[in-house]
C-alpha cells in the first residue's frame, strides 16, 4: 500500500485560548508542539502565528521569524505556511509570511464560505482575554473572503518562489474553482487538495459527502493525477480520517481542526493526536510517510530553498 501523508495543523486561527490550556499561543509553545509532532509521525506542519501576549491570531511575519527557524533547525519535517490567516484578516496580511519566507508548501483557500464557528461560545464558562467572546460570538456574521482574483494575486505573488500549495476545498464548487485556475495554468499538475468537512458553513463531514468530492475530483481532474487530503471538524476528526485513508486519501490531524483526542477528551497536545491516527493507520496496515517521501509525492523544491 502506498505511505500516508499525516500533516498536523498545529493551532489555526479559529480556536481560542479559553478553549483549550493544550493550544499553542506562544512562538515556543508553537515550536514545541510542532517538533514532538514532527517526533511523533507528522510529515508536515501546517503552521499561523498568534499574538504571545494573548493569542490572538497574527500574520505579522515577524512573530512567524519567532518560530519558523527554531522548527526547521530541529525537524526535516515540511513546514507549511498559511494563506488562510484569519477571517478577520485582509489577504494581504494573510499572505505576508508566506511571501517573506517562501516556503515548500502554503495554504490556499479555494473559495469564499460563511466560516462560522459561533455554537462554541455557549460551552465556555469564562473567558481568559477580552478580545475571544467578541470573536467567537460575532463569527455567525463572518465571511472568509477568497474570491477568484485574491486566488489569482496569492498564486501570482507566489509564482516564482517556488512554493506549491495545500488547495484547501470546503465545498464541492471549490474543486472547480481549482480546475479553472488549472485552466489558466496558475496551478501545475500533481497539485494537492486538502478536502475540508465540518466546518459550519461548509460542506458537512458526511460519507456521501467524501465519495462525491473524491469523484468529482476523479472527473474534474483525472486519477492519478493529483493527491488528496482530508480534514474533519471536531469530533467528526478521527472517524473520518480513517474513512479517507480506507480510500487512499492522506490525512491532516491537530489542535486547529480538534481540540479533542475522544469523546469528551481535551487532547493534552498536537502530538498525541499525531501518535493516534498513526495508530489507526498502523493497523490497517498502512505506515505514515517521511518527511523525504512527502516533498517526492508532493513535488516541493526542499527544505534547503525556504527563506528562513
């Protein structure tokens, strides 16, 4: 059987310091978290930045210069930036570290969603800075903005740094979003889609739901001819995840998808999510590929052409 990718979102942008004490806020938190990751089975590291005095989300690059060397110096494990930001972000500050350090591989959101994640604020007794209840509660009026022309400058901007990108799909109409920009020849063949389930606002974590999206890849795309991830929200993660590699696909865990590790389990770390799914992999009879494995299916330049 063919090695599995298991990338590891460490912290995200959605989930708020009051949620959970196991997510990383400060650059050496982030660090720490994305090495035993990287120790436990993760190929990649899927990395934002947070404010360390409060654990806001930031794209300020120099929060990222923080951590994102400490990481490298550390692990071979492939660093992968965000695009994505936060949703109260503009895209050029989502785009900022990216285009500073030019990694091997960044995120790009391949549509516009209403990204919600507001029901969560009726499970936090109190909360630990002013800025989270706001956030949390007023995400039932957000838009995450990724129109045609902000995909466009994000891989224009990007063209010649040679970083390849993580198209995170949340619904059935971003993978065509995704085959007209492989139309216009902004994405090259052998990309890789990172199909997202759960989020409220998105497509829903449903069985169905993943065959129609791998199909529709299939037929937009070609088998073969790209590789495929999922993601799942919450408690839907693990199930679903094992669901994914039944079928071939790779899979991403961490604190930014989940803040669990079972039914009614705060995960203690990014880490011990990495070691389950591995588990789960493991005895199905699939083994987690190396960091060497995942730059050679995912076509990235290596982790000795990143600018940090």
């Amino acid at each position: 059987m063919a090695k599995i990718i298991i990338s590891c979102a460490v912290t995200g942008s959605a989930h708020v310091p009051s949620m959970s004490d196991a997510l990383p806020l400060t650059p050496q938190q982030i660090a720490d978290q994305s090495i035993a990751a990287a120790e436990a089975g993760a190929a990649i590291l899927h990395l934002h930045a947070r404010v360390p005095e409060d654990g806001r989300p930031t794209g300020d690059p120099d929060v990222y210069a923080r951590f994102l060397p400490v990481i490298r110096q550390a692990t071979d494990a492939v660093i992968n930036i965000t695009t994505g930001g936060a949703v109260t972000m503009t895209v050029a500050e989502r785009l900022a570290a990216a285009a500073r350090f030019k990694p091997e591989i960044a995120s790009l959101n391949m549509g516009s969603i209403n990204f919600a994640f507001f029901p969560a604020a009726a499970r936090i007794k109190s909360w630990k800075h002013p800025w989270e209840e706001a956030y949390v509660k007023n995400s039932d009026d957000y838009i995450f903005r990724n129109t045609f022309r902000d995909i466009a400058y994000i891989l224009e901007t990007m063209a010649d740094a040679g970083t390849r990108f993580e198209h995170e799909c949340y619904d059935v109409g971003h993978l065509y979003t995704l085959a007209h920009f492989l139309d216009r020849g902004l994405v090259k063949p052998g990309f890789f889609v990172q199909m997202v389930f759960g989020i409220l606002g998105g497509i829903g974590a449903d069985l169905d739901n993943l065959m129609f999206m791998k199909q529709t890849c299939d037929r937009l795309f070609g088998k073969g001819r790209y590789q495929w991830s999922v993601l799942a929200a919450g408690r839907h993660q693990m199930p679903f995840l094992t669901q994914a590699a039944l079928l071939g696909g790779h899979v991403r865990v961490g604190l930014e998808d989940s803040l669990f590790i079972e039914r009614g389990v705060l995960a203690a770390s990014n880490a011990e999510q990495v070691e389950k799914i591995r588990r789960i992999l493991a005895e199905m009879g699939h083994e987690a590929a190396t960091p060497a494995e995942a730059r050679e299916m995912l076509g990235l330049k290596g982790g000795d052409r990143v600018e940090f």
